[in-house]
C-alpha cells in the first residue's frame, strides 16, 4: 500500500543530505556561502511551504539580499537578515520544480544554490501489495527487547495468520512531522511548546529528516523536510500564538501527507488539546488517521485553562489509536524526560511487514493482532489500518450545445449541472473539445435514392469540405451490403473522388451499415462520429424482410459500447423516424428529416456546427463501485436558450482485481 518516495525523505542521506539532481554552485569567496535547507523534498499535497537559506557572509551585521526563484521566476525577496526566508505555494506536485537561492558575494558575482524537487507520479493503488507495522516489545520491567526475529512474532489480520515477509530492528531513516498548536489558546504557553519542539528536534540521528507543520485552523505554511538544526530552530521560534484550533480538522488531512510516503513516519503533535473550530468527528479524524502508517507521538501542554479532561480523553485517544503514547509535562524541567522516551521508544521499535492473505480492494478496516511467544513480553502496535479503495471513476463525457450562436459561445462551467444515477456530481474540468474526431460518412445506395442522387452527391461534398482538416474521414457506401469505400484519411480528394461516383441500386442494410461503422471506429483512439445519409428504412431490394444481419437493439448496444456520435439525416417519408431518432439520441448527436432533398445542404451543415459546439467534461463519481453497470447521467444547463444533447452515461469500470487474481 505504499506510494512513491518523497523527493530525498527516504534517501540515505549519511554523507553531504544533497538530494538528486541537486547542483550547488561553489561560492565566490571563501567567505560567502549559501544553502537552501528547505524545502529538501515533497510533502506530496499542494500547500505553502516555506524556502528557506542559510547564508554565511563577512557582510556588516551579516545581512544581505537573497533572491528566492522557481524555475528561473523570482519568487520573492529577503533581506532582513537571517533567517532569509519566503513563502512558495506548491500548486501542482506532480510537476518538476527547481528552486534556487542567490546572494550577492560583494565582489560583482554571486552565489547560489539549488535544489530540484522531483515530480510525484500518480499511483493508483492497485493490491494491497504490503502492509507496515512498527512495534515495541518490552520485558516486565519496561525494558525494550531488541533481539527478537521473525520466528518470536505471530500476526493475525482479522483473526486469520499471515507470513510476516520481513521483521527488524529499525534502521532506516525517519521523517519526522512536528504538528505544533500555533493558536490563541496557547498563548501563555508558547515558550514551553517552542522548547518542546525544539528539544524533540535536537535527538535526530544522520539521515533523518524533519516537517515542521504549524496549525491553527488547519495545517499552515511547512517548513521541510530538512535535515538542518538552524532551520528547525528557526521554525519553530518563529510560531505565534494567534488564531483559533481546529485539532481533528487538521489530523484528518494527515493522510494527504503521507499518502506517497516511503520509509518511516513519525509524527509528534503538541498541543493543549483544545478544539473549537473542527467541523470534522472525533470518529471522522480517526478514521482518517487510520490510513496513516505512522506512528503518532502526543505532548500535552496545558494552554490557557490548562488541559481538560476531555482533551486529554482526545489525545489519549490519538496516541492509542497510531501506536504511539501520549506526554502531559506540567513544566519545563519535565521536557527532558519526554524527549528522551519518545526518542528511545521511536528508535526501538521493529519494522514488520506483511503481504495480507486477503487482496480485496473494499477500503474495509483490518483489526492487527501481533504476539510474541515470551507471554510476559508487552507487545506495542498499531491495531488496524484500512485496505485499500478501488480507485477513483473519472468519467470524461462529451455533449453538444444547440441554441443562439452567442449563447452557445457564452456557455461556462457554473451553467452546466451533471447529475448521475440523481446525484449531482462536482465538475472538475470543462473544455471545448477540440482534438480531431474521426468520422465515418455513410451514404445510403439503394435503388430508392437514384431520384435524388445528384442533390445526394452536392451536399455531401459540401460537408466535406466543411469539415476541419485534422479531422480523419471514412467513406461506407451500404445497400444490401456494407462496402468500405476508404480508410480514414485526412486525404479529401478521396472522399470527393468516391462520392462523385456515387451510384443507387439494391436494398437498404442500415442497421448493419450503423453496426458496421461503429465497429470500425472502435478501433481508434480518441472522439468518434458517424454522419448517415438514408432515404428509407433497413429492407431487403423487394421490401419483404429486413435488410441487415443487425437489429436497432445491436445498433443502440454498440452505441454505448463504442461510445460513438451518431448523426441522422433521414430524406423523404419513407424514413424510419423512430429508430434514427433513438439512436441519434442515444449517442448524443442528432437525428433531421428534409422533406426533399433541396434541405440535404442545410442539414448537413447542421451538423458541422454541431460538431464545432461540443464540449468535455471531466469529474471524480461520488459512486466509486466497480461493477460494470451503466451510470444514468443528465447534463443540463439552466439556460432556456440552450439545448445539451449528450450520450447520457457511460459504463462504469468493472471491479479491480488484484494482479495475484486470475
């Protein structure tokens, strides 16, 4: 259940801590040098974080001007002497970023630093492919055991035993999150929680790395992750006290954090425990944090009123739940005690993993029971975490728009409504949809249109020529059979060649003519249309049975299947209304009838700007089942001056299977 590494956390960072990628160019003087000491990596959600440079110079007062830039933009300034500090908002982690810290060396050059943050990469959980369990084992005196291995311990997932793939004494380096209470109620104890931060983040050993995350109502601009003491120190004494708590609100967004994080997580809240903002459950943020393999530290600092009961019940509670322990220091001289147990138990703690038995992706929550053989040994872990959800369902559907051309230019994501299965669902991306659709252009060749084929021929190469350039463009001439006159091409001398010899005679396959063209679409990425060109309905030449091997019930099928655009022009009274109509219907498209064939132009350019007024829209279904079944959904829009015709839904993928399944 593991994501990808932050960008250096999980590095082994024992000789210079200088991530991948990053170039540090050599200082001008010996006397002027800079480091940028966060951010070192990724959080992995968007956010503020804080840049920060640590910069040696001989100038006066050893103040200077640093330039802060992101790709080569200036982002900001400092130049109130140290610690040379900006804010940067990292909208979009999946991108690569490089940030870069100059100073002025005095002599006419200057001197820099970089650090290249790497993209994260989008990971869809796909099994639940390992799980993680940090544990504490200690004899009836308190003491921690370290000697065990993997034949002392037994673990059971949901009461069935599992084959433990790895058990060790923890080695690998370690983030550790310092969630620190910034807000009012902390006030007359800010001093003791910037000690207590700052005592917490003196015990790191070579490799490890340090966020620190102040929160008020929510979590705030981060410093991190850095290895550097100066930067944590600065960090920290920088916090004030202002503002108002949200305790659970901000432990519920934990699980963004550490949702693509390798390696080990540790996370040291301190705060007074009072909550007055959170609009999330106690029984909420605890689910949230189930998702978390981290272990979570509490240190309670009486603010104001000191800590209340039922405070000290929440943080109690929150260590329990994340294998941790929860502190409660009244006074400073206390803090050493705390820093030293945290530190002792947060190194020695084993790193058990496991493969579950059961690879279901339900996002149910798994009970973990772990024993040793020694029955007067006490066993510390986390009790549960929750299995993986199927990955999300982004369905990206597209529509067009009829109505006053000005009004149909007009149209914006806020006039748009999308309700699926009589849910409404949030857009998240909405766009004309302008990549090239490959066409098929079916044209009827029976008998019955030789009176109108020449009016036939000029208003189907005036659509052809209508069309845009990148469009791919099929020619399927059908009578009592389907014949594929050419591939798709963007070549129009071929389409104009095969219509100008253009002939009527025999009997009318248009289901099979429908059928026929969708499944040759089905073949090509991207968007799809059929335009069809009929005078009559789907006969044989003698007009006693039906002209194709297909039904109007395979075409309407193939339809959802292929999710393909069907447009319908049906000449003359002959046309069967009905059936066109339901398909044009069913795929989003369009269905006309011209009397004669003088209004095959106008029909046809019908559906050019049809074609031209379509627009996609993307966004995640509130329904994540994959079952397969077809999802009802409506776009409308508000608007009386506009009409939206859409296919009406899509099939939702079936259920995911884990890569040991068959």
């Amino acid at each position: 259940m593991r994501g990808l590494a932050l960008s250096c956390a999980a590095a082994v960072l024992a000789a210079s801590l200088v991530c991948p990628g990053r170039a540090v160019a050599g200082p001008a003087t010996p006397e002027t040098t800079i480091r940028i000491t966060s951010p070192l990596g990724r959080t992995g959600v968007p956010g503020v974080v804080r840049v920060v440079a640590q910069v040696v110079t001989p100038a006066p007062g050893g103040v200077v001007r640093v330039r802060f830039y992101v790709d080569d933009k200036l982002l900001g300034e400092d130049m109130d002497g140290p610690p040379y500090v900006t804010e940067w908002e990292d909208e979009n982690p999946y991108e690569p970023r490089t940030i870069r810290a100059e100073v002025d060396d005095g002599l006419g050059g200057t001197v820099e630093d970089r650090v290249s943050l790497a993209s994260l990469e989008v990971i869809e959980e796909a099994a639940v492919s390992s799980v993680l369990v940090e544990a504490t084992v200690t004899d009836e005196a308190g003491r921690y055991v370290q000697d065990l291995g993997a034949g002392h311990f037994t673990l059971f997932e949901d009461d069935e035993p599992q084959t433990l793939d790895l058990v060790q004494m923890q080695t690998l380096p370690t983030t550790f999150t310092l969630l620190v209470d910034g807000s009012q109620s902390m006030s007359r104890r800010i001093d003791l929680v910037r000690a207590t931060a700052r005592r917490l983040a003196s015990r790191l050993k070579n490799g490890d790395m340090v966020v620190v995350a102040p929160f008020r109502r929510r979590i705030e601009a981060v410093t991190g992750p850095t290895d550097d003491a100066r930067t944590i120190g600065d960090a920290i004494s920088g916090i004030e006290a202002v503002g108002g708590t949200a305790i659970l609100d901000s432990l519920a967004t934990l699980p963004e954090y550490f949702a693509r994080a390798e390696g080990r997580q540790v996370v040291i809240l301190v705060t007074d425990g009072y909550d007055e903002h959170s609009s999330t459950s106690m029984e909420e943020a605890f689910r949230a944090l189930q998702r978390v393999q981290a272990t979570v530290y509490v240190v309670g600092i009486g603010g104001v009123a000191g800590i209340s009961l039922k405070g000290e019940m929440l943080l109690r509670k929150v260590a329990a739940q994340m294998g941790g322990r929860a502190f409660f220091p009244s006074r400073e001289e206390q803090l050493p005690d705390v820093h030293a147990l945290i530190a002792t138990e947060a190194y020695s703690r084993y790193v058990i993993t496991y493969t579950p038995t059961n690879q279901e992706w339900n996002g149910a929550y798994r009970t973990i029971r772990l024993a040793v053989a020694e029955p007067s040994y006490t066993v510390k872990a986390r009790p549960g975490y929750f299995a993986p959800a199927p990955p999300p369902i982004r369905p990206t559907l597209e529509f067009s728009v009829a109505g006053d051309s000005e009004a149909v230019l007009a149209l914006a994501p806020s006039d748009v409504t999308v309700i699926e299965d009589g849910v409404a669902q949030k857009i998240e991306s909405f766009q004309e949809a302008n990549a090239p659709m490959s066409i098929v252009m079916a044209l009827d060749a029976s008998g019955s249109m030789r009176p109108a084929l020449d009016a036939v021929k000029a208003a189907a190469t005036t659509f052809v020529q209508a069309l845009r350039p990148s469009d791919p463009l099929a020619l399927v001439q059908f009578s009592d059979r389907v014949v594929v006159e050419h591939e798709l091409s963007t070549r129009r001398q071929l389409t104009l060649d095969a219509i100008a010899g253009h002939q009527a005679l025999g009997g009318t396959a248009l289901w099979d003519a429908l059928h026929d063209s969708m499944a040759y679409l089905q073949r090509q990425p991207g968007r799809r249309a059929v335009v069809v060109l009929t005078d009559g309905r789907d006969e044989n030449n003698p007009g006693t049975a039906p002209g194709s091997m297909h039904t109007l019930a395979d075409v309407l099928a193939q339809v959802r299947e292929t999710e393909t655009t069907v447009y319908a022009i049906g000449l003359g009274p002959r046309v069967d209304h009905e059936g066109l109509a339901r398909v044009a219907e069913a795929s989003g498209g369009a269905a006309y009838f011209p009397e004669d064939a003088s209004q095959l132009a106008d029909r046809y350019r019908r559906v050019v700007d049809d074609l031209r007024r379509r627009y996609l829209i993307t966004y995640t279904s509130t329904n994540s089942t994959r079952d397969g079944a077809w999802r009802e959904v409506r776009i409308t829009t508000a608007r009386p001056d506009v009409v939206v015709r859409s296919v009406g839904g899509y099939n939702a993928p079936g259920r995911a299977r884990p890569a040991t399944e068959p």
